[in-house]
C-alpha cells in the first residue's frame, strides 16, 4: 500500500475511541483510495461503539444520519464522519434499508458494503482487515460485487450506476457476474430519483472514458429517459473524450450523439427530465439545434452566432462540433474573441442613450442599433463613437 497516512484530526478520531475500548477503523473509499495511492477526500471510520456513546466522547458532534449510525464528528473545521457497525434490514424501495441493526463485529458490516475494494477496514496499527479480497481486486483492477450481485443491486439500485461510474474513474474492469447482473437489474433504476440518476451520469460523463454511458445505455439503466437503447454506440460516445472536462460541453455532446441516433426528442425535454438547472438546459438546447446547421464560414458569421446565441453557447457549439464532426471551429471561434471586436450592441461605442439625445425613439431606434452593430462587424476599426454617431446622423437625416 502506498505510504498515505490520515491527517491528525483523523488520528485523533481513531485514538479516541480505541483509547475507550471500542473498536475503530477506516474503511471504505478512503481505504481504497490509500492503496491506490491516492489522498481521499474524504475519511470515514467505522466503529463499535453506538452513536450515543460516539457523542458523548467529543465535544463537537452533528448527528448527520444517526438512524443509521452516523455521526459526524468535528475536529476544529473537519469533520469525520463515524458509522456504528452495522447490518441493513430489507429495501423496499431499492434504495434505502427499511431499518438497520447494530452488530458488534467488523465482518458483517464490511458485508453489507457494495464492492470488495469498498469493504476494506485499516485500524491504527496499519493491519488491513479484507475479508472478501478487496485488495487483489484492486491489484487486479475489478470491481467486484461483495456477495450476490443481484441481491447487492436490490438493497440499494445506485449501485448499478456507481459500478459503471467506478469503472470509467478508475479504469478498472467491472467483473463478468457484477455486470451481468446489471442487466437483469436496470429495470429496478425505475425507482431511482431523475436527480441521483442525473449526478451520476454527470460524475461518468467527466470521467476520461465517458464513453462509459453508451454500457450505461445498453443496460438499460437509462430506459425510462430514452425512446429507445440504440446499438454500437460505444464507437460514437468516444468522441466525447475530445471535449473539455467540464458539464456543460460534455451534456450538449451527450445530447447531440442522443439525438443524432434518435434516441431522444430534444436535448431540452431529456435534461429536464434529469432536472438539470434552466442555464444547462437552454445552452444544451440551442447548441444542439446550431449543430443541425452548417458551421459559420466567415469572421462575420461568427461574430453573428456570438449576439445571436452568445458565448457559452457557441463555444459549447463550436467544441461539440469539433468533437463530433472534426474541423477547427473553436479555434475560429476563439480568434474572433481574442481579437475583441464587437459583436453585440452593448459593445458599441455608442448607447441608446446617445441615439435617444439625436431624437431615435422606439422601433427606429432599435433599428439604428442594428445597422451600427451590422457596419461594426464589417468594419471593427470604425467601432468609435464619433464616427459611429455621425454615421447615425446621417442615416437619420437621409
């Protein structure tokens, strides 16, 4: 295992409870993390002692999910989060356990975890505790359900998504039976909310391989959202690897190949059924519909696309594009905006202001603004306010 060892806030938890008679461990993604040679971003410790007795033992304590457990529990501005062992009770919903029990042993509460490399304990004395050989998968790089696969997808359905997440993160395989499973299982993804299903595949779709999504898609995890599953689409989805690392042009290229093979209606119908914020939702939108058109030619019909749609959405456009269908549109794109010239009306040199004081009202004055901006983008070097009022008296007096 690399040599990453816990904070000493982190330490301070595990002592304290060790130094009463309790049991205490890390476990988790923390665990794997650390064998991966990776610092966690978050520390969690399991443990023998019940929530009450965890409270009574720090001063500072909030209790996040004490139904189930846990406490979390602050050290200055940190905060650790403290779990009881545990079993789970049966889920109704396939996704929460309808109750939990204590237990007073690590083993079965590694038991009940999702995959072996997630079911990894390490006390203080740095002694791995691995009963279900979480760390020769890792070494192996699967990811492996603990126990049945199709009972682990049962208790709680966002396993099926995070098996998939996991796999595109990590770059591990995920085990023949594990995935097997998810196909028999999807269906049960019906009982997930559209916002856990949404986070999820926007965690896979900033991943390096988001290309993941087209398994996610041929599993059936994303039925009720599609018309229907598609075929070969893992070939297509690699093109997403092209586009920057960030939500917005990663969604618009989602959406673009999704209906590209006529699998939704709209990208604005599909992200508001995975309750995406309005901003995403309309930039999405507008970029798929710029990418049904050719793409701009001139320096002009650039500057056009820029006051027409601005510029999230024909960047986002010009990115998608370059992703999906090659050329050079971003780099177009960006050579417009390095230059600084004007494309929308509140870049003029003049304000309406100024068109009120020659006597513009209404309609006329709107149109004298787009006549200026039109001559501005044929003329960026005339962008100057006593040409272009000038120019506005003139027009107004012919």
């Amino acid at each position: 295992m690399a040599v990453i060892t816990p904070p000493k806030y982190v330490k301070q938890v595990l002592i304290t409870l060790q130094s009463r008679g309790y049991l205490a461990y890390l476990v988790g993604g923390c665990v794997r993390d650390m064998i991966l040679g990776v610092h966690p971003q978050d520390w969690d410790i399991c443990t023998s002692a019940l929530p009450e007795q965890v409270q009574s033992l720090f001063a500072h304590t909030v209790a996040t999910g004490i139904r189930h457990g846990t406490v979390t529990v602050m050290v200055g501005s940190h905060g650790v989060e403290v779990t009881t062992f545990r079993t789970d009770g049966g889920s109704l919903d396939h996704r929460h356990p309808e109750a939990v029990s204590f237990v007073g042993d690590l083993t079965s509460d590694l038991a009940r975890r999702d995959f072996t490399m997630n079911a990894i304990a390490l006390p203080p004395d740095g002694l791995l505790a691995d009963p279900f050989g979480g760390v020769e998968d890792i070494q192996k790089g699967i990811i492996r359900c603990v126990g049945e696969p199709e009972r682990r997808y049962e208790e709680d359905a966002l396993r099926m998504f995070r098996a998939l997440r996991f796999s595109a993160r990590l770059g591990f395989a995920v085990e023949e039976e594990t995935l097997h499973a998810i196909y028999r299982k999807a269906h049960l993804a019906v009982n997930l909310s559209a916002e856990r299903v949404r986070d999820e595949t926007e965690k896979m779709l900033l991943t390096k391989s988001p290309e993941i999504l087209s398994l996610v898609i041929e599993t059936g995890l994303l039925d009720r959202f599609l018309l229907h599953r598609g075929e070969n689409l893992t070939p297509q989805f690699r093109a997403l690897q092209a586009l920057p690392r960030k939500a917005m042009p990663r969604w618009a290229g989602l959406c673009a190949l999704l209906e590209q093979n006529g699998m939704i209606t709209s990208a604005g119908d599909f992200l508001s059924a995975l309750r995406l914020d309005g901003r995403t939702i309309r930039c999405c939108g507008d970029c798929c519909a710029l990418l049904h058109t050719e793409p701009p030619q001139t320096k002009k019909s650039w500057k056009k696309l820029l006051n027409r749609c601005g510029v999230d959405t024909a960047m986002c456009a010009a990115q998608v594009s370059d992703a999906l269908r090659g050329g050079k549109c971003r780099e177009a794109l960006r050579a417009v905006l390095k230059s600084g010239e004007c494309f929308s009306v509140r870049h003029l040199a003049v304000t309406g202001d100024d068109l009120v004081e020659l006597g513009l009202r209404g309609r006329a004055l709107g149109e004298m603004l787009d006549f200026l901006l039109d001559y501005v983008m044929d003329y960026p070097e005339n962008n100057r306010r006593e040409l272009l009022l000038q120019l506005a008296s003139g027009t107004e007096e012919n």
